[in-house]
C-alpha cells in the first residue's frame, strides 16, 4: 500500500479554470503517490476530464500549481507532459481516424530508420506485441482507425498509453467501450503497472470498478472537491452518497 | 503463434484483384484515362495518340502537376490555397527580374554567364518559401482561415508581381533558365534510355526491399507471382514513356542549324528523338520525393494526422501551428518551381503568367482523390488529375471545341469526378 509516505509523485494544489464564466474546475487539489491508484469520480460535467487535462497538458490552468516529484513542473502543451512521463489515455480517445493503429501508436514519436525515415515495419512489429496482450482477438493493422469498433479503438488508445514507460497514467474513462473479458484485462493491467510503481489517476463511473482497483478516490461536484477517502474505508453506498449528495458521509466528516 | 497466425488468418483463396493488392481507386482514374485518351485518338483520327502530341501534352502538364502535389498536403491539412498561381506570377517576375535587371546590370555578370540561372532560380525558391511561409503564419499562428488569407493573397500576389516588372513582358530568359522550359531542354535519346532504366532499376529494388523487409518481421506479402505482375507493368510503363518521348524526332531543320553552329554538316539520313524533357524529370523527382516526404517521413505522417484529426495530432505533441507554416512554405517553393518551368516554357515573363493555375491546380488534387475534408489524398493521384486536365483542354482544342464549351465541359467535369469519389467511399465504406 502507498500513500501517505515520501514525496508524491504528482501534487495538483488549488487548480482553478474556467471557461467563459464557467467554473470547470474550482480550486482542486489532489495528489498522487507512485504505485497508486487514484480515482476520480463525480457527476457529468463535474469537471473530472477538465482536471486531469491541465496535467496532461491539453488545457492550460487559470490558477494553481503542479509539482512532480516536488518539485514544480511547467506543462503548457501535451509535448510538456510526455517530457514528464505523463500518459494520457482521453475520454475521446484522441486517434487519427484515417490512420491505421500502429501509425496512431506512434503517433508524435515515430521509430525511424538511421536514414530519418520512419520505420514502418519496426513500428507494426511492436504494435502487433502490445497488442497481443492487451486484445489477443485485434487483427485490424492495416485498416485505418476509423474502421475499428468502439472497443478495439480504445485498446489501441490504451495501447499508446501504456507503451512508452510512463511513471504517471491519466485514463479517462478507458473501459467505457469495452466488453467484459477486455475490461478485465484492463483491470489486470493497471495491477500490474501499479506494482512496478506508476501512479495512476483513473476516472470512471462504475462505482465497484473503483472501490476493486484504487486506493484512494476523489469525489468532485460542479467543479469542486467535495472529499478524498480510502477506498477501504467506505462502502460504494458512501462513495454514490458523496457523489449525488456533494458531500462527505457523516461518519467520515471528522 | 503470432507467426502461425499471419499466414493461416488469410482466406484460403483470393481473387485475381486481391492478390495484386491494387489501389482501386487509382485503377479508375487510369482507366478513365486511357478511355479518354483513346476517344480523343478516334475523334482525331488518330492525331492524339503521337509521340508529338504526348510530348507536348506531358510538358503542358509539368507546371499545374508540381503545384497540384503540394496542394494535396495543404487540401489534406483541411486548408486551401487559392493564391498558388498569383504567388507563381511574382516568383516568375523575381526570377525574370533577377536574370535581366539585377545580375547583369547591378552585379555585372555578363549575358549567358553560368550563375545567373542558378541565382535566380535560388532567389524564386527564397521567394516562394518566405510568401508561402508567411500566409501559413496567418492561417496557422493568428488563425485566420486559409480561404481569406489566401484570397487575399491571389489578389496581393498578382500585383505585386506586376508592379515588380511595371506589367511588362520580361524576356528573352537567360538561355541556361529556358533548358527547363520543355522543349528547349532534353535528355536525347540515349541518356533517357539511361534514366528510364535507372529508374526501372530503382523501382524494382524498392518493390523487392519492400516486400523483404514485410518477410523479416513476418507480416502478410503478396504472392510471388503478384509482385512479379506488379514489377512487369511498372517496368513496361516507365520504359515505354521513354520510348514514346524518344520518339518525337526533331525536325531536320532544328537539327541542320544545330549541326551548323558546330562548324559540320547533317550526314545525310540522321535522325535524332527528343527524349524526356528536364521539365519532366524535374516533376518525376518532385513526385518521388513528395511521395517520400507524404509516406516515409514524421513530417509527412504529421501532415496527415492533423487532417485526419487536428485535435489527436495536437494531443499527441504535435505542434500544429508550425506544421502548418511548413505546409504553406513547401507550396511556396513548389509555386516558384512552377514558375521556372512556365517562364521557361514561354522564354519571358508575362504579366498574365498563372492566371487561373489555382483553379487548375485545385482541381487536379481534387480530380486525382484529395478529400477537401481532410486527411486523405495521394500525390500520383494529382499528378493523374492534372495529366486528365491537360488532356480534356488540348484534345477538346484538337477536336474543334469551341472555348467557352471547353471550360463548361471541364467544370461539369470537375463535379462529376467529385461526385465519383464519393460514390466510391460510400461503396468502400471509407469516410
Ligand atoms: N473546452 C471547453 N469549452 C467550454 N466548456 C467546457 C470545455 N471543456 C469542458 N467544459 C465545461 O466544463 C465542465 C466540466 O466538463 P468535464 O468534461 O471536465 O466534465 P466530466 O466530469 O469529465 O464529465 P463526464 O463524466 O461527462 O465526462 C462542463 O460544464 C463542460 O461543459
Ligand atoms: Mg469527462
């Protein structure tokens, strides 16, 4: 179990950002410890996306600070964040539809031949690996992205996530479109990188699925944090509490 | 098991068509092609179809091609330019400029001496790039849509190159310069031969690499029979287009004075082809190296994400607003190279040169399958297009068609081709 110990790995202190008057996220700050999972939960629209994605670098924030590793980091655009070893798997998925799953893998960060040309052949052969073990019945690599079902998209985006080393994972909602054997797998996957001490902020609506795969959860409601708690510390009827009623359990508010 | 896989998930028997793996797409366009061709070549009794009329009708192509293959980048990137042939007038007047005026007057090199071509040529391409940069700057930093920028740019464009020159005809070019004209510059026989078996030769071991290359990591390979088609046609293609412009013969009279100006005489019986035009290997390293630039390189996958995507592209670090920068450069470049082949084909500059050519231009990457939403068009396929455009124009004038006919004839067809495609990736399920 992490937590609670050393230096976190990510500390998002007092993020604010809105859009035209709207306040998408209001002074939020969670952390994240490596080897921890952390999910975030909360309504549509509670602002869940619009946070993790001033951590990867898709929107820039009004107000608030980001350490890694304690130390401040300066993410202003996505290049940023990989710079930081930060993943992002998006709600939208992010994929090049007219591309095929290998060009969208290595999309930003092709292999190349020593001529600087890219290397085509290299960069099939490593897609073909990952995603033998992320979604053995994946066969579509030459067809283009757009040709895919919604579940074979989302393991490529997973795939492109997870491939390159990274030490903090972002997944919006990265089993929403995945049948119940591939959602395992996912399950499994983010035991297993936990383990080699990624930390990870996981966002997703299924209630069990959080209080099965994380170690902390953070509740959110109309862009505020309404409470962090550990998972086995609650039951799920306490985390749908926080979630609908915006507030933290009685028992728990001390 | 995932070499076991490879070879067993294949369906056990695949049609003729499957096998060669042929792009469909292009083998419409090729076959729309030489029906035209040979309808042209009945209507004209057989007039069409010489090696004279190919040739000309290859170094009439040569101008609208370069630009259309820089088009598909900038159509594919969901933007337009509608100022190539404008930026091509002011490229062709700061070449003429350069050659007649500034080199020979202000720096002192005489007439025909050897670096003005090449200074001129340099201070066209610094021209292109600097104006197609900076209307990418527009479109791409400012965000200003490429449709206004460059309409804009048509209009600025087209008088700045005529208050360059004061609207005058500029000419004659220096002789060196006109080489890449067409006509007034080839490779003669024996040197084509020369070229198209390099480039035979070059063709082959890439197909043969290729397909080796897909063997060492074990992925699916066509049959060996399939390849050995494919290699055969390709061969049989460049070849033979060697052998047509090898064809054209000069006319005894060119060569008398040719052999005149050497201090000797025509031996009776001689004969001598043309061969490919510089203008025209000018185009087939564009095309190759363009083709490289759209399928081999990052720059070119970018190009082609941000149009499939813009919002994936820029997630996955791409920094899209200087891609576009560098999309409008590259047209740029490629409108002054346009403008050497047209001045050079004209021997001077006119005040009216590329006029209408974005249209043309346009056309020809939209003919040839460029997708006007974004991120999906080939090069050989613009360069397809133009070769349609160019031979709907001559073989209508052949024929006796009226003008205002030709121009209806080739709008009408503008439409019907689009129409066409998207027919075809309705039936292909393609976006
Ligand atoms: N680019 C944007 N422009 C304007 N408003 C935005 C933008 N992105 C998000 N918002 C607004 O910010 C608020 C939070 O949106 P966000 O996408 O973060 O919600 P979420 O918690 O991820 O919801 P869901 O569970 O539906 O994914 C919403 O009210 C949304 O309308
Ligand atoms: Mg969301």
């Amino acid at each position: 179990m992490a937590g609670g110990r050393g230096t976190p790995l990510v500390e998002m202190k007092d993020i604010s950002i809105s859009f035209g008057g709207i306040k998408a996220v209001d002074h939020v700050s969670v952390d994240l410890y490596p080897g921890e999972v952390v999910g975030l939960l909360g309504h549509n629209g509670a602002g869940k996306s619009t946070l993790i994605k001033c951590l990867s670098g898709a929107y820039q924030r009004d107000a608030g600070e980001i350490l890694i590793d304690g130390r401040p980091a300066a993410i202003s655009n996505p290049r940023d964040a990989r710079r930081y070893n930060i993943e992002t798997i998006y709600q939208t998925l992010a994929l090049a539809d007219n591309l095929d799953a290998a060009s969208n893998l290595f999309l930003g960060r092709e292999l190349t031949t020593p001529l600087g040309l890219m290397d085509e052949a290299a960069m099939e052969a490593e897609t073909r690996r990952i995603m033998a073990r992320l979604n053995p019945n994946f066969r579509k690599f030459a067809a283009p992205v757009s040709a895919l079902s919604g579940g074979q998209r989302q393991s490529v985006a997973i795939a492109r996530a997870v491939y390159f080393n990274a030490r903090i994972l972002i997944m919006d909602e990265p089993t929403a479109a995945l049948g119940p054997q591939e959602t395992q797998m996912v399950a499994e996957l983010i035991g297993e990188l936990k383990r080699q001490g990624l930390g990870i902020f996981l966002i997703d609506h299924d209630v069990h699925q959080v209080k099965a795969l994380c170690d902390r959860a953070a509740v959110m409601k109309n862009g505020r944090l309404v409470g962090i708690v550990r998972v086995e510390e609650v039951t799920t009827d306490d985390i749908l509490a926080m979630i609908i009623a915006g507030k933290k359990p009685a028992h728990l508010a001390a | 098991m995932q070499h076991a896989r490879t070879r067993s998930d294949a369906p056990a028997r695949k049609s003729i068509f499957d096998s060669l793996e042929l792009d469909t797409r292009l083998l419409g366009m090729i076959g729309a092609f030489v029906v035209l061709c040979l309808v042209f070549n009945l209507v004209t009794d057989g007039r069409f179809l010489t090696p004279r009329n190919i040739f000309n009708l290859t170094i009439q192509t040569v101008s609208v091609a370069i630009m259309a293959t820089g088009m598909v980048f900038v159509i594919v990137t969901r933007n337009i330019d509608l100022s190539v042939g404008a930026l091509l007038a002011t490229c062709s007047a700061v070449m003429a400029m350069v050659q007649t005026v500034v080199l020979p007057g202000w720096l002192g090199l005489g007439l025909g001496h050897w670096a003005i071509a090449p200074l001129a040529i340099a201070a066209g391409l610094a021209t292109g790039a600097v104006i197609g940069g900076f209307q990418g700057w527009l479109v791409g930093f400012l965000g200003i849509p490429a449709f206004i920028v460059t309409l804009g740019g048509l209009l600025v464009w087209r008088n700045v190159a005529w208050y360059l020159t004061n609207g005058q005809t500029i000419g004659p070019l220096d002789p060196t310069y006109q080489l890449l004209g067409g006509i007034n510059g080839t490779l003669g026989e024996s040197l084509s031969w020369g070229f198209g078996l390099a480039a035979t030769v070059f063709a082959l071991v890439y197909m043969a690499t290729s397909r080796r290359n897909r063997r060492a990591h074990d992925f699916p390979v066509k049959p060996r029979w399939a390849e050995a088609v494919l290699g055969l046609v390709v061969a049989g293609a460049i070849l033979g287009f060697v052998a047509v412009l090898n064809a054209y013969e000069v006319p005894a009279r060119k060569l008398a004075r040719i052999f005149e100006a050497r201090g000797a005489v025509l031996p009776e019986g001689f004969t001598a082809g043309y061969g490919l035009p510089f203008s025209v290997i000018l185009l087939i390293l564009i095309a190759a190296g363009m083709t490289v630039i759209a399928r081999r390189t990052r720059f070119g996958r970018y190009v082609f994400a941000t149009g499939g995507n813009p919002d994936a592209a820029a997630l996955s670090g791409i920094n899209t607003r200087w891609l576009t920068v560098k999309v409008f450069a590259l047209m740029g470049v490629l409108c002054a190279l346009s403008a050497v082949v047209a001045s050079a084909r004209l021997t001077f500059h006119s005040n009216d040169i590329g006029t209408l050519d974005e249209l043309r231009v346009i056309a020809a990457a939209v003919i040839g399958g460029t997708a006007l939403a974004g991120g999906s068009g080939t090069i050989y396929g613009a360069i397809l297009g133009a070769l349609i455009m160019q031979s709907l124009q001559s073989g209508m004038a052949m024929v006796g068609v009226d003008a205002p006919f030709q121009n209806i004839v080739v709008g009408a067809v503008l439409v019907l081709a689009v129409l066409v495609d998207i027919l075809y990736r309705k039936r292909t399920g393609e976006r």
